[in-house]
C-alpha cells in the first residue's frame, strides 16, 4: 500500500514536472519516429573527457559509435580544466620517486571523507581503480606530464599529476586522437534537443533529436545512448534554483556550452537525480575575471610543498591543505577581498615551472619582488574589480614567520594543517611571489542518477534500458564537494565503463 501511495506521489511529481518544462517552452513526450535519419550502435552526447572516453571504448568494443557535440569544436568545458589527474599509481612511479607511495584504499578514503561520506563508495572505487588504467592508456597515446606529484587540498596521499601544459587540453588532444585513429564519427556542431523513449516514463532509450544547419534529424542508437554533456555551472537560473545564494556577482570558471540541457532532458523522460544542491567554487580563480587560467592552477598544486594563503591584512585565515569548499568558504569569510598565495622562489619548481611563472608575471596574475615588504607594495598598487586593499607588510612578514616556525615543528596550532617534514618549505629567501585568487562557481557535483555500471537508474530506482551517463552530468561520486584532480578520471574512467556496457553489455575489470 505505502509504495503505491509512494508511487503516486512521485508519478505526479513528475507529471507535474512535465507540464512545467511544457509551459518553460520544453516539450512533453513525443513519440519516437517511424524511421530514422541515421543509425549507430551507440551515440554518445558530450565530447568533453567523458564523451571522448566513452566514444573511444564503445568503438574499440567493437560498436559502430558516434560522438554528438553542440560546439564547434570537442572538448567543452575539459579544455580549461587545470590539467591535474589524481592516480595513487602509474607507470611513471612518481609518488615512489618521492617517497611517499599512495595506495588506492587511501584515496578511496580521501574522496568519501571529502564529500562528507555522500558519494557513492562503488562510484567512488570506479574512479580510483580505473584511474591509474586511464593514465596509463593516456601516456602511451602520448599525453606527457611534468615530473612532478603533488598532495593537494583534501588529500592526503601524493597522487595528482599535471600535464606538461598544466591543461585539460593535453588531455583532450590526445583523447581526440585517439578517437579518430580508432574511427569514431565526430559531429559538431550537433544539438541534441530530445532523447527519445519508446513511452512516456517506460521501456527503452530508442535515440536521440538533434539540431544541425542543416535542420532537425533523429539518430537511432541500436545498443545505447550515452549522456556526457556535462553539468551546468554556466547557467545561471539553474544554478540559484539549487543555491540561491550565488548570485551574479560570483564568477564562473566553465565554457559557455555548460548550461545542463542534458540534464534536464534525462529527467524529462523520467531519469533519477541527486545531488544538484551541491556546487563548488574553485577558490584560487582569477579575482578580476572568475576564469581558472594556469595561475590559478599554482595555488592549487603547492599546499603540501609551503605554500601559504593570506587576506587582504596579510594573514592565514584557512589551512591551505584543505578540500575546496572550505577554502572557498574560509575566503568569503575573511573579511576582504581577494586572497592571496604566497611563496619563495625555492618552492616554484616543486609546483610550477620558472617559464610558467615568468609568463604569469608578464600577464600580471602573479607579483615578484625581492622582500616582502616590496612584495606587499606590489599588492597594494593593484585593483581588484576596482578595489583596492591596503594589506600592512608587517603582518605579512609576521605570518610568514609565525608559519616557518609551524613548519620547524611539524604542527600548525592555529589551523591544524598537515606538515609533511622534509618535503615543506619555508619561506625564508626571496624573491617571493603572489599570486591574487577568489572563489568562481567551478563544478556541479550533483546529476542522474547511475549505477556502478554506468546505468541511468529512474525514479523508482529501476535501470532505464539502453540509457548511459559518464561525467559531471552524473551525480553521486563526489557528495557535497569534488577533490580537485579527481575530475578527469572521473570522467574518463566512467566514460570507459559507458563505452564499454553500452557496445558489450558487460562492463570492463578495473582490479
């Protein structure tokens, strides 16, 4: 009696939902149509990490595959990512190098405390044992990476990599590669507009609708349809319908192509969702622009090696090794704006490169100066947004020093940071660098629902047949907040799970 009750409620939740999105100007369910302008085994919808990934499995299952992207180009919003992979292993034997070996149980936990035990510990172990599976696929078609590992904000292992570029593009190119050696049609410029079913809330994803110049076509998916498109950071609506108290003013770090129409069309054929209240800011963006170019990359790989983060008075108001959400929300809290990362010349090649910050300091999103006191100077003869702060160069040097001293020591009384001895830095020589940041809206962590087996799950918590998902479209893997460099083989590893089901129906071994 109490599921049919449950039943009712939800069936008309969602017929309610139907005739919302009817009135918004989106259609309600349309019957799929008596023949098909096209027809593949699997049609993938995103060309970013996930879609790219899935594409490439699907073809080398063995599917006559298609990847559908609405830009003119692949990638999306992949290409700005920071280029950091988290892998607790590869064949490169980085964290081995430097004495500090990871393990995946360790990063299993990482990213369960990290979303506040809210993903998906079978999601969550996808991730982590078919991370270093990606990599290692990824070096061998050619991607390269820096000789360097770093333990950034909310782990607690060395595990994330950075490609030479410090760029999702190193990814994403060679992803792109990969997909056309294996074969894989690519359309661009191809919108999908509805996913069709074979009845309303019922049976099989059949295809998919998409817009082109040349008008409307409908694609037939003779195994499955693959949802990649990504989340919806960059719509603004949807993002305050789940937190409304990010507001206009806040940045955003995502292409313009990441507005969760995807999202919205799985739903409307009656997919599961979760998690969408869930946004992260990424907390170290460009305080002018709100946009994660490669400097604000810098503060995100140096927590481990020293690195400090001061407000606009020049002190700490976080511990640095901390997931982004609380560094973000720590930095709205401090009582100014923007923040700054702070660091000597010793630390740069730890986490940067001496050419990178070079071209940091020439695009002005990093200052140099010889002492702190000329350092503060250099901040203070800037504006942000028009604004201009007035930090006191004694407190900064009183910070620096407070924090050398917590390295001595091996402890940070004040904030609980974790010290690694011997591999952090003080900063005791110049010149020295600061790099200004501020929180920008960066990644949604909630989507469909899905199984471990990459499946769209409905409302009842039934698989929707023929009806996959990889990537931020999804939700479920992360909880409350994503560790930073845990997107890519999110993505990837999921898109290669999607691939793999949609074109065999048996998902790949990841251990």
């Amino acid at each position: 009696m109490l599921r049919k009750v449950l039943s009712g409620v939800v069936a008309l939740t969602l017929v309610l939902g139907i005739v919302g999105m009817a009135l918004a100007g989106e259609p309600g369910f349309i019957t799929p149509p008596g023949s098909w302008d096209e027809t593949y085994d699997v049609v993938v919808v995103g060309g970013g990490f996930a879609g790219l990934s899935a594409a490439y499995f699907a073809k080398k299952a063995g599917a006559d595959a298609v990847l559908i992207e609405k830009m003119p180009f692949v990638g999306g919003n992949s290409i700005i990512n920071g280029g950091v992979y988290a892998s607790y292993t590869s064949k490169l034997k980085l964290a081995e190098k430097l004495g500090q070996p990871d393990s995946p149980e360790k990063h299993i936990e990482d990213t369960v405390v990290g979303g506040d035990f809210m993903g998906d510990p079978a999601l969550i172990e996808n991730l982590v044992y078919g991370s270093p599976i990606i990599l290692d696929l990824l070096l061998d078609n050619g991607l390269q990476v820096r000789d360097m590992i770093s333990r950034p904000g909310g782990h607690y292992g060395y595990r994330t990599h950075t490609t030479i570029n410090q760029s999702g593009s190193d990814v994403v190119l060679t992803q792109k590669k990969m997909v056309e050696e294996a074969g894989v049609k690519v359309l661009l410029n191809t919108k999908m507009t509805y996913i069709y079913r074979e009845k309303p809330m019922e049976g099989r994803v059949l295809g998919i609708r998409v817009e082109t110049k040349e008008g409307e076509r409908n694609i037939l998916a003779k195994k499955g349809v693959i949802l990649a498109t990504g989340g919806f950071a960059n719509n603004p609506d949807m993002v305050r319908v789940h937190v409304p108290w990010i507001t206009d003013e806040v940045g955003c770090t995502n292409h313009p192509g990441a507005t969760g129409e995807g999202l919205v069309m799985a739903k409307q054929i009656g997919a599961n969702s979760l998690h969408e209240c869930y946004i992260q800011l990424y907390p170290f963006a460009d305080p002018n622009t709100g946009i994660l170019d490669a400097a604000a990359v810098v503060p995100f790989n140096g927590p481990s090696f020293g690195i400090v983060y001061v407000d606009v008075q020049g002190k700490r108001y976080v511990d640095e090794g901390q997931r982004r959400d609380v560094c973000s929300m720590a930095a709205l809290n401090s009582g100014g704006f923007p923040t700054f990362s702070i660091f000597s010349d010793e630390m740069v090649e730890l986490f940067s490169t001496r050419e990178d910050i070079e071209k940091y300091i020439k695009q002005d999103r990093c200052f140099k100066a010889d002492s702190l006191e000329q350092l503060v100077k250099e901040i203070n003869a800037r504006t942000y947004k028009g604004q201009k702060v007035n930090m006191p160069a004694d407190n900064l040097i009183a910070t620096i020093k407070q924090h050398n001293g917590y390295i001595d020591q091996g402890a940070d009384p004040d904030f609980g940071k974790k010290i690694d001895k011997g591999i952090a830095k003080k900063i005791v020589a110049g010149p020295y660098y600061a790099i200004p940041q501020w929180p920008s809206v960066h990644h949604t962590m909630g989507g469909v629902k899905i199984t471990p087996r990459a499946e769209v799950e409905d409302l009842w918590g039934n698989v929707i047949p023929g009806f996959f998902a990889a990537g931020e479209v999804t939700g479920g893997v992360h909880g409350t907040n994503r560790l930073g460099s845990n997107a890519i083989p999110d993505c990837a590893v999921h898109g290669m799970i999607a691939g793999t089901m949609a074109a065999t129906g048996k998902p790949p071994v990841l251990k």
